[in-house]
C-alpha cells in the first residue's frame, strides 16, 4: 500500500502543524522527524560547550553540586575544581609547562583562605601564556558587601554571580561571554 504525504488542505495543519496522510491521519514517522528536528534545534541554538572550565571554590560541598549541575548541562569538555587560589595557580602553571590550552572559563570564589578571589585574579594576570586574554573570569560570591562588587566591577572581569548557581545563571554567562 502506497501512502502519499501531502499538507492538509490549509496548507498546513491548524492543529499540529505537521504534514499528514491524505485521509487525515497523522503520519507518525514525519511526526518524529519534525519532532527531533526541532529538539537539535532548540538545544544547539542555546547549549554552548566549553571545552575546558576551571571551578575555584574552597566550599568542598559547593565544589560537588556545582560540578554536578556543570556536568549535568553539559558545558564543559573538561572541569577541573581547585580549593583556592594558590592551587589553581599551580593547576594552571603545570598547563602552561606542558603547552596545554588554559580554561575558557574560571568560576572563582572570592572569600578563600590561602588565596583569595582578588589576590588570584592578580595572580593570574601576571602569568604569560598565549589565550590568556580569551579566558573569561567570573567571580562567584555571597557577598552584598558593596566594596567587594565594586572591586570585581574595577578587575574587568566577566562578571559576577551570586550563589548559589543555577542552570539559568550558568546559561547566562555562556550567553553573554560566548556569543556564537
């Protein structure tokens, strides 16, 4: 039995939108195509992936969930989590010693021991490797302490975000800092 597919007679159907069989049937594999179309769509129009992040926290509870909810979206290829400042400029000294690319983006928590948010993004700075202008740097804080955001405002940085993260926060600066 042949079946042709044609539009309903409104050119398209007022109710689904989809093409159906000549008795008015809804073909179900042209449904799925349309259907899983759509899906890539929608999802590579707002998902960008990175393909390395680094998360600088010392909250090792906050370093899970939010190494979670990364690796949930899907936003990285690669995540590295360090406990301050001092140790993800380590982390990202061995990079360099090893020609390796650095992160596209740092997530970094201001208030650490060891090495702060701020002593770490003066840090950084100093360090010499090739992209190191193309990394993007937003801070993380639970802070309202007027002078701490008025210090991250004054680094130049990607921004701030305040905790906890969200899908939607994380989505965001990916929105606003990588522009397809």
């Amino acid at each position: 039995m042949k079946v042709e597919v044609v539009f309903c007679k409104t050119s398209i159907c007022p109710k689904c939108y989809l093409f159906h069989r000549k008795n008015g049937q809804l073909n179900p594999t042209m449904f799925f195509f349309v259907y899983l179309v759509l899906t890539i769509i929608y999802f590579s129009a707002f998902v960008i992936k990175l393909n390395s992040l680094l998360l600088i926290d010392d909250d090792v509870i906050n370093n899970f969930i939010n190494s979670r909810l990364i690796r949930k979206i899907d936003m990285s290829h690669n995540l590295h989590v360090s406990t301050n400042g001092k140790e993800a400029i380590l982390y990202l000294n061995g990079k360099l010693g090893m020609q390796e690319a650095g992160p596209e983006l740092i997530l970094l928590d201001i208030n650490m021991p060891v090495m702060d948010g701020f002593e770490f993004v003066e840090a950084f700075r100093k360090l010499n490797f090739s992209n190191q202008e193309k990394i993007v740097i937003v801070m993380l804080t639970t802070s309202s302490n007027p002078k701490d955001l008025e210090k991250v405002d004054a680094l130049s940085i990607g921004g701030y975000i305040n905790k906890p993260l969200t899908e939607e926060k994380l989505k965001n600066v990916l929105a606003r800092n990588f522009p397809k």
